[in-house]
C-alpha cells in the first residue's frame, strides 16, 4: 500500500542530500591554464577567475558566468516540461 507519509520523507532526504553535495561542490575548485588564459571554476560552475597573459580579466569572468547561468537556466526550463509531462 502506497504510504504518503514515506514519500515525502524520501523526499525531504534526497532534497537534504542534494544541498549536501551542493556544498561540497562549492567548496571544490577547478584550475585550467592553456597557453596564456587560466581559468579557475568552482565545483557548481561558478567562475571565480579568468586570467590571461597574468592580467585579471574581470569582463571575461563576468560574460562566462552569465553564458553557464543562461544554460542552466534553459535546461531547467526543459526538465520543468519533461517533468509536467510525466505528471499528466
């Protein structure tokens, strides 16, 4: 028998779990140089600099995190209508 109660308990855990690895993510950092460019990220693709030829690029960091937001943004758009689709 389907127990309601049990649901949103598993629920309330995976929710806890994804602010768990969240963190975690945010903690990491990724460091990428390629000829002169470095680029450092964090682990829930945050971009927290972008150098090139050792010169800050503030522009660049600004410009890459608003590309990775817009994406984000457009895939949770998409599994928002996957998901409506499975409810229906």
């Amino acid at each position: 028998m389907f127990n309601p109660l049990k649901a949103l308990g598993d629920v309330n855990a995976m929710r806890k779990h994804a602010i768990q690895i969240q963190q975690e993510l945010e903690s990491e950092e990724f460091e990428v140089s390629q000829g002169g460019a470095r680029v450092v990220i964090s682990g829930n693709q945050n971009v927290k600099s972008v150098t090139i030829d050792g010169v800050p690029n503030e522009d660049v960091r600004r410009a890459v995190n608003d590309a990775i937001k817009r994406s984000q943004q457009a895939a949770a758009g998409k599994l928002a209508e996957i998901s409506k689709n499975f409810q229906q």
